[in-house]
C-alpha cells in the first residue's frame, strides 16, 4: 500500500475544504470498500479524510410526521436494529440485514454503503484494463463483455461497461424514494433515490451524480404510506454469505380491498444503479395482484433486458422474483 496522509474532518465545511486542497484525496468512514481498493491499487488516495466524528453523522432522528433522518456515518447495524427502522421501514432493515456478515455491517456505514463502488472482476485487477477504471471509451476496454459476466448487468448497461452496483441497502432506498443530503463547496443540496446512481452511458467511472469534493451527511425517509403497506426484501445469491446478489428485489405493496394503490420494486443486480422497476409498477397499480397480472408486469418490466452469452438466466431469474414476492405480499 502507498503512503498517504490522514486528516480528521470537525464538520462538513472542513471535510469539503480539506478534499478541495487535494482532488484525489477520498473521505473515510467505515472503509470496507475504499481499503480494499488501496490493498488492490485500483485506489491510490494521497490523502484519507476521515469522517466519522462529524456532529450529527452519528444520530437517527425523527422529522416531521414521522420520517426518518439518518446520519451518514450510522453504522449498518445500528441502522437495521434501530426499532423505527424495523417497524415503518421494514424492508431496509431486510436489505441490510442480507447485506453482509455483522463484523462488516458493524463497520460500514450508510454513506459509504452508498458510495461503494459499481464493480467487477476487472475493475478490481490492475493487471486488465477497464473503461470504468481507467476512464476509457472504448468497448474493447471492457473486457467482461466477451469474459466472465456470469453475475454482471442485464439493464442498463452500455458497450463500454457491463458492471453492476453490489448494495443492498440503495435497492431498499430505492424502493422507499429517499433523499440524499449531500454538502459541497456551493453548500448543501438534496438528490433523490433514484436518481443518485446513474447508468454508465459513455462516463462508466462516473457511478454517482455527485459532484468533485461533495460530502454526503444524511439520508432521509419519507414517513410511510399506510399502516396497511406490507414491505420484503429478497435475495437470491450463490452462497449464503459474502456473496452479491444475483438479482435482489425490494418490494412495497398497499392494498385496499384486494385492489393495488401503492406499488414500488425496485431490483439489485442487474444494473450499474438500483433499478426502479417503474414499467411493472404502473402494470400492477389499480387492480388485484394475481400470478397472471404479476407475470404481465414482471414481463414488461423486462422486455429492455439486454443480456450478454452467459447472464440470460437473470431474466428468467428477475421474473420468478418479481412474480413470487408480489404474489407473497398480496397474501
């Protein structure tokens, strides 16, 4: 591992100016991702600006009528125990709790689970070249397309990347609509999820709509719908733990007499971003959810799908999830 320079971080405006007088430094919360990366050399930060002892990145806070406002340097397990998380928003403490082992969720954090990197293989081999980390625009700089793509992008992607966006817990924000606080050097603004991923498109090393230095300190939760909404996550893996997902989905359904008034999916694993399945949601919204509707809907949710020679099965695969879990939520 190179040499680098470490400085602590007092409040956001610091953290911005610290990373403002280094471009290539990094900030540092947990570090389950970004250490890993140094260990590779796929990351060479000169400078870590730690910032994990930022007032109020630490605490989760009630808001208006009864959201959620959650510090981004909460840990995914304080996050998935917390009792307002595991009763209004059920399916995040679902994702996180499928996320990782409890040793790796005791560190990492909900900022940096968001900005965990989109990735595969050859992004992580220094040896391979890779348009996302290198910068490239050439689809022969992505060499997973003709390689090992097994478990890699059957939306979204592009002919210069075909990577997918490991989290858990962003599938689950997405599903729930949340918002981003994010501090920079104009100040701070929100972004919502979706809309904070974004697709590769001909920037792949592009993975958020951040701009250069900004900070994100808090994510926030909408209060819940209805009482009466029913919440699941689920995730289909190759192995019970350390694995990412195959395709996950985070799924919210309220029902009022056997009819759909709220409907949000949202999948993991088959996208550089979480994928808001917004084409199925408006299939099922406004009748009952049974297996013929819930088919037609997972189908037109995958009719973009675009899959390479060896990751067709996630179609197939997409389909059985998206059908089972809203027939299991419909009762």
């Amino acid at each position: 591992m190179r040499p680098f320079r470490f400085e602590r971080a007092t409040d956001a405006a610091h953290a911005v100016a610290l990373r403002s007088d280094d471009p290539e430094a990094r900030y540092l919360a947990g570090g389950t991702n970004l250490v890993d990366l140094m260990r590779l050399g796929v990351e060479t930060p000169g400078t870590l600006i730690d910032v994990n002892r930022i007032e109020g990145q630490n605490d989760i806070e009630e808001t208006d009528g009864g959201g959620l406002r959650i510090g981004a340097a909460v840990s995914n397990s304080e996050l998935a125990a917390d009792p307002r998380v595991r009763e209004r928003y059920e399916v995040l403490s679902q994702a996180l709790l499928n996320g990782a082992s409890g040793q790796l969720r005791n560190l990492a954090t909900v900022g940096g689970n968001l900005l965990q990197r989109t990735r595969c293989a050859y992004f992580q081999d220094v040896t391979k070249p890779c348009n996302k980390r290198e910068a490239g625009r050439d689809p022969a700089g992505c060499p997973a397309r003709e390689g090992d793509h097994h478990n890699l992008a059957i939306l979204g992607n592009s002919e210069l990347c075909v990577a997918t966006h490991s989290s858990d817990m962003a599938v689950a924000l997405a599903a729930l609509g949340a918002t981003v606080h994010v501090h920079g050097q104009a100040g701070a603004r929100t972004i919502p999820i979706p809309g904070f991923h974004r697709l590769p498109g001909d920037e792949p090393e592009r993975d958020t709509l951040l701009e250069p230095g900004e900070l994100i300190t808090a994510v926030e939760l909408a209060p819940p719908n209805a009482a009466t909404t029913r919440q699941r996550y689920r995730k289909v893996r190759e192995r019970r733990s350390f694995a990412f997902a195959l395709v996950s989905i985070a799924a919210i359904l309220q029902l009022e007499a056997g009819v759909a008034r709220d409907v949000r999916i949202a999948l993991g694993g088959v996208a550089h971003a979480p994928w808001r399945a917004a084409r199925a949601e408006d299939a099922l919204k406004g009748g009952p959810v049974d297996e013929d509707r819930a088919a037609r809907a997972a189908e037109a949710e995958l009719e973009e799908a675009r899959p390479l020679r060896d990751n067709g099965y996630k179609v197939e695969l997409a389909r059985n999830l998206i059908v089972s879990t809203m027939l299991e939520l419909a009762g």
